[in-house]
C-alpha cells in the first residue's frame, strides 16, 4: 500500500508540475477597454483630480449621457459637477465659456458636434480668440466635446465632420481620437491643457473595445496634443488618417501586405496643431502619400496635409502626386447603400493606393 500510495503521490506532484509550467508560459489576457469606457475613466480621473473640473450638457448627469459616455458620474460627484442643461446650445456653451474665463475647467459636451453650429459664436469669437484679444491675459481652459462625423442612418444634418471647420481657427486646438487610448490620453490632455480644445469623437466608435495597454490605466496617463503616432511602419506608401477611418487604413494595409505592399499608417490624433514632421519623415522614407478623411473634399484635413507636404522638405521625395480619399462632396444620404457610398471604404482605400503606385 505504501508503494502505491508513493507511486500516486509522483504522479500527482508531476502533473502538478507540468500544469504551473504550462500556465506560467500562457501570457495574460489583455485588458480590453471600449472608447466609450477609455473616455469615461479619463474624464473620472480629471474631476476627482481637480475640483475646478465639470461636466455639463443635455443629459450628461441623471441619463448617464445620451451615449453613456457620462455613465456614474453625477451618481459620484452630483448636480454641481455633472449637469443637466436645457435644449440650448448656444446657452451653455455660454456658460461654460464664461465659467472658464472665471477659472473654472468647464467640459461641454455636445451631443454631437453637428449642434454645436448653435453655438459657433461662444466656440470661435469667445473660446478661440480670448486669449488672444486680450494679450495674453485672460486664458479660456475649456473642452469642447462629442461625436463628429457620419454615424449610421442619421442623414444630412447629424453626420457632418467638423475638423476641417475647427482645425481652421487659430486659438483652438482639435483632437480626434481613434482608440480607446487615444481617446483617455487625449481628453486628459484636453482637460489640463490652458486652451479651449475640441475634442472630436466618434459615435460608431464608442462600443468598439480595443487593447488597453498598462501604462494607459495610470492616472498619470497623457497623450501629447500635436503628436500622431505610427500605427504600422511599412516601407512602400504613407497613410494619413484620424479618427474611425484609421481603422480602415489598418485593414487596407493587412490586405495589401499579403500582395508585398507594405503601408505605414499614420494616425494623426490632432488635427490642430498638426504633426507634419511625423508625416514627413514617413514620405521621405516611403516615397507616397495618400490621405483618407470621412469630410468633404474641398479645404480638407487631407488637402491641408497635401498643401503642407508641397511646400515643405518631403516634396521632393515623392515619386507620384499625392492622393485625398474622402467623403462624397454632397449632404449625407439617408439610404444605406447611398450612404456606403458616400464614405470612405476599405475598397476605396485600396484603389487609391493601388493607383499612387501604379500597380
């Protein structure tokens, strides 16, 4: 018996030992984190960071957001922080902008940034030009947010991409996040920063969970306004983007590796100030350049980063002219099929790239 029970006992103690080196080799799972989550955190973090931080906008506070992205935070820090205004755009972006100049860090959140052209002029002629008009005197440290951009069967007047309008305006600093430590670095920065900063998310990104790394559930966490970073490095095309089209420069470039195209995506995360120098040590090395933007084509983001490479060192690098991928020049249709074709797609990303190499 004792024989037998010893023979059992090295069984178990080997198997034992063959199971911890199986799991001690297995790597652990990677935190995913939603945008909508990612954008949540950081602004959590902000208001119990500082108390001058406070979130305002139509159903921000008892609703959770009209997207959730406000979820348990007036449970948390209650109606003087988190608040509910009227249908009144052009009110509270008043409020807030004036909350600012008195030294309070307002985040006013549109429900989606095709209302803020209600309140333009408390954006542009009160946030972006303060500090200026007044020499340097009076700063406005304000966060405008919300979603941007087309989302899905909201026709012409919900869908419009307002970079191009905002990254037009001295004063202002744009961002547009992709991912969701994009959007956390981002919205941090946005809060500390002394300038007003629109920060420009997108609706059909909010449930979409990506890899969180480590250092991106630090408090400390931040992401540099005026820096893109290098999704992919590739060797043979430069593609720009921001915002949800990223992602579809992403799946592009894994469908060309497989025919030996090799393509470094660039994600811009700001539009204002733009990182152009990234943008063109990465032509100097590849030689190509093709933009893609969800706006319309005329004075674009992508006619911006064409207009700068012309006239900048990376100019002489390029083999062939220089190509926006964009959306269609016409007020967003609300038929699905005509709306697909009035977005930039994965095809149209191909064709575009396909065609600046002349293959």
């Amino acid at each position: 018996m004792a024989a037998v029970s010893g023979l059992m006992r090295r069984r178990l103690e080997q198997v034992s030992g063959l199971l911890r080196r199986r799991l001690h080799r297995t790597a652990p799972a990677a935190l995913q984190v939603t945008v909508r989550e990612a954008i949540n955190q950081g602004m959590d973090e902000e208001l119990e960071r500082d108390e001058k931080v406070f979130l305002l906008g139509e159903e921000v506070a008892q609703y959770d957001g009209a997207y959730k992205v406000s979820r348990g935070l007036w449970k948390k820090y209650g109606d003087k922080r988190i608040i509910d205004t009227p249908i009144s755009e052009m009110g509270f972006a008043g409020i807030a902008v004036g909350a600012a100049m008195a030294g309070l860090r307002p985040i006013c959140e549109f429900m989606t940034f095709n209302f803020s052209m209600q309140a333009i002029d408390q954006v542009i002629n009160s946030a972006a030009k303060t500090y200026y008009m007044s020499g340097g005197h009076q700063p406005v440290p304000i966060v405008f947010r919300g979603p941007n951009g087309a989302s899905a069967g909201v026709a012409a007047q919900h869908s419009q991409c307002f970079a191009a309008w905002y990254g037009h305006c001295p004063g202002l600093k744009v961002v547009s996040p992709w991912n969701s430590e994009d959007a956390k670095g981002l919205i941090k920065s946005a809060i500390r920063d002394d300038n007003p900063v629109v920060v420009l998310e997108n609706e059909l990104m909010y449930g979409v969970p990506f890899e969180f790394p480590s250092e991106a559930q630090s408090k400390d966490f931040l992401i540099p306004i005026g820096k893109a970073k290098i999704e992919r490095q590739g060797t043979h095309i430069t593609v720009v983007a921001h915002s949800r089209p990223v992602g579809h420069c992403l799946e592009a470039a894994t469908v060309l590796s497989k025919e030996g195209i090799e393509c470094e995506v660039i994600n811009m995360r700001t539009i204002r100030p733009m990182d152009i120098e990234t943008i063109e040590a990465s032509v100097m090395k590849t030689n190509h350049l093709i933009t893609v933007e969800g706006g319309w084509p005329q004075f674009g983001v992508g006619a911006e980063v064409c207009a700068r490479i012309m006239e900048g060192p990376a100019f002489n690098f390029l083999d062939a002219p220089a190509v926006r991928v964009t959306g269609a020049d016409v007020p967003m249709p609300y038929a699905k099929i005509l709306e697909d074709n009035s977005i930039p797609q994965v095809k149209d990303i191909i064709f575009a790239i396909k065609k600046t190499l002349n293959i």
